[in-house]
C-alpha cells in the first residue's frame, strides 16, 4: 500500500456550525425509507467487532451496554458487529449459527429500542470465515504442522531416512535455505501461520462452499429476522470467505473463479438465497471492498462490476469498505508480539477481579505501547504520533471495560 515519503501534519478547523433549521434541512438529518424499514435520518454506525460476547458467541450485558451507548445518540442505523453464522467456536465474536443464540438477540434488539426510543433501525452483519492459525513456533511447526512430501525428501536428499529425521533437517536450516526446500504456501505458513483459502480445492470442504454457503447465511438471516433486526448485512468485504470468492486471487476453475462473472455468482447467490427466506420488509444489503489494496488485486472498476450486479439482483442497500487482506501484512516481529499476548493475558486474568493488581499491569502495558507508539500510531493509519497521555487513558479505559461491572471507579 502507498504510504507518503514523509509524515503530513493535518489541522482540521471546526468551521461553521449550522443552525438547527439548517441541520433539519440537510440530507444528513433527512429520512430515507428502505422498504418498509425508515431510517429517520442518514446516520450509520457501521459494523465493528468489540470483542464483548462471550467465548461461546452469546450476547452478555457488555454487548448490550456497548451497543445502547450508540443508541442513546439516535443514529439512524446501527450495524451490529461481525456475527459468525457456523456453529464453531470463535473466541468472544457474537455467534447465529444456532437457535440458541436467538434469545440473547432478541434482548439486544429490545435494548436498542428501549435506548433509541424506537428511532433507531437494526442491522446484523453475517460473517463467514475459513480456518486461520496463529503464527507457529519454528520447532513446533517442523514437528507438527508440516507435511512431509516427496519434495522435500529430493530437497534433502534424504529418500531414506525417517520422518523425524527430515523434520530436524528442517528446523536446522535458515530461512534462504528453507526458501529452497519449502513451497511458497508452506513458507506462508511458517512466517505467518496457516489459512485456508477458497482456492484451496484439494480439500473437500473448500470445494463444496458454493452449495453450503447459501443455506448457511439464509437460516443465519432468518433467526436475525426472529430476533427483532430490521435487516442484515451480508459481510463480502475484507480477508473472508465471500471477498475471497470476488477477489482477483481467487483462480478456481470450476466455475465460481477466474472472470469476474464467475467470483461474483456466489455472492449472487447468497443473496438470493437469503431474500427468499425472509420476510418482504426485511432489508437485505451487503458491505464489500471498493479496492483491496494488495498487488494485483481487486480495482474501483472491479468494485463497479459488482456493485452493479448487486444492486440489479435488488440488493437494498451497500456499504464499500476497503483493503482488509491478509496479502499486505507484514511479518510480525516475534518479541513484540509475544509481549502483546503477555499484556493481553494479564489483562484478562483473574488477577483483574482483585483491582489491587491493577495499577501494576497497566504501568507495564502503557510502558509497553509508549515505547512502540509510532508503529502503533501507523498501525492505526494516524499519520501523528499519539502522546503518552492518551494512551494512559486508553488503556484505563480498556481495563475498566473489562472488569467486573461496578459503579466504583
């Protein structure tokens, strides 16, 4: 991705303040109805991903006082976050792949109501995602995680010997050696860790997504439609399943890769799929990549092909994002990310229930962040260097949010 040669500094003056007749006037502050489903005015917050839910996907009262805090403003629209439609374990990501979770929808749908005094409409956004993996240990890759191939034997010239003796082969080679031995996918792998992908044919699983995928996200569709939303918002955007279906890397040849009429069916069908299945009030639109942002992928004129094809299926609504793929990361540096799981542990441990311990971990955390501040601060694609202040309140806000519920401070 470009970035500038030099840091820009940008101050933004407040301008005008317009008088309220002015405001009320605007298209801003105007309704707009999709179907049935009016939006008093244009105000979007968009869908992000909290990390409040429980570790089995189910709504809890974090999830509840993070989105009545938006309510209470009254925006138009409120996209709720990334909600996995698989009955898979995620981590603390809401799930809606079982009828279980309808009921703790349900009681967030209630309490953005009851914060917005109804003027506010809700939307879920439907996620799907292939396997990911952390970013092994060398050791524990070369024991555990590599296939051993034909290829890597003629490598090593090592046609006879046993697998544990090529796998030590291999932990003892540096990495321009193992650039020589290892395919690029296992190298991927071994400097980022594994992910699936839907070109990824060989497995059975991969190669039947077109006829799951569809069912898969309209019964998801179908118990947010049970459980009070308004709408849904088909995630197409960023590194998972579907934009991996409409991004120029996806080469399947079995008719849903290659030209764009072929990456761009599957989401087609989905969406059909979904619409037949819920009620026709219920508003059914998508958020997808304006541009991916990577070498060789997907362009505006990419993103305009699909658009029109969305909206000339009868898609009600869409939301461009951009970027969001694995392609451009950079290889983490080892210790800081192991110092980043460290703090995060801490801060999650049972030592938090005991506010005593408190002070000494977010001094460690703050030391921490203030040292790495700069890349921090490009981390979060602000071109100024965030001060310690800042992050002092930050990370004090971040602890409070996760401990025990209290009115104490």
């Amino acid at each position: 991705m470009w970035r500038p040669p030099q840091r820009i500094r940008f101050s933004s003056s407040r301008g005008r303040v317009p008088s309220s007749s002015e405001a009320s006037a605007s298209r801003l502050f105007s309704p707009i109805a999709i179907r049935d489903c009016v939006l008093p005015q244009r105000t979007w917050v968009p869908a992000m991903v909290p990390w409040r839910a429980t570790e089995d996907g189910f709504v809890n009262d974090a999830v509840v006082s993070w989105y009545e805090r938006f309510a209470r403003g009254r925006p138009g629209a409120i996209v709720v976050e990334a909600t996995g439609i698989r009955d898979v374990p995620s981590g603390p990501l809401l799930r809606i792949g079982h009828d279980r979770y309808v009921e703790g929808l349900r009681r967030l749908t209630s309490a953005v109501r009851a914060a917005s005094g109804g003027r506010t409409r809700l939307f879920i956004q439907l996620i799907d995602f292939l396997a990911i993996r952390r970013r092994p240990q060398p050791s524990k890759y070369f024991a555990r995680f590599l296939r051993i191939t034909e290829s890597h034997r003629r490598a090593l010239d090592a046609a006879d010997w046993p697998e544990d003796e090529v796998r030590a082969r291999l932990a003892a080679l540096d990495e321009g050696a193992l650039a020589n031995v290892l395919t690029a996918r296992e190298m991927e792998s071994l400097r980022f860790g594994y992910r699936e992908r839907v070109t990824d044919l060989d497995l059975p699983h991969i190669r039947d997504l077109p006829r799951a995928l569809p069912d898969l996200f309209a019964e998801a569709a179908t118990r947010a439609e049970t459980a009070g939303f308004d709408g849904v918002e088909l995630h197409y955007a960023h590194a998972y399943t579907m934009a991996s279906f409409l991004s120029r890397s996806n080469t399947r040849d079995d008719g849903w890769g290659g030209a764009r009429a072929a990456r761009v069916r599957l989401p087609l069908e989905v969406f059909a799929r979904v619409r037949a299945r819920v009620g026709e009030k219920f508003v059914v639109g998508c958020r997808f990549l304006a541009e991916e942002c990577i070498e060789d992928g997907g362009t505006v004129e990419d993103a305009r092909f699909f658009a029109a094809a969305f909206a000339s299926a009868g898609m009600d609504f869409l939301s461009a994002s951009r970027g969001g793929k694995f392609d451009d990361a950079k290889q983490p540096d080892r210790a800081d990310g192991a110092h980043r799981t460290v703090f995060r542990l801490q801060l999650r441990s049972q030592n938090l229930h005991n506010r005593a311990h408190l002070p000494g971990v977010l001094n460690q955390v703050i030391f921490f962040i203030d040292a790495n501040r700069r890349e921090c601060s490009r981390a979060s694609h602000r071109m100024t260097v965030v001060s310690k202040s800042s992050i002092e309140h930050f990370v004090i806000e971040m602890a409070r949010d996760m401990l025990p519920h209290s009115d104490s401070t």
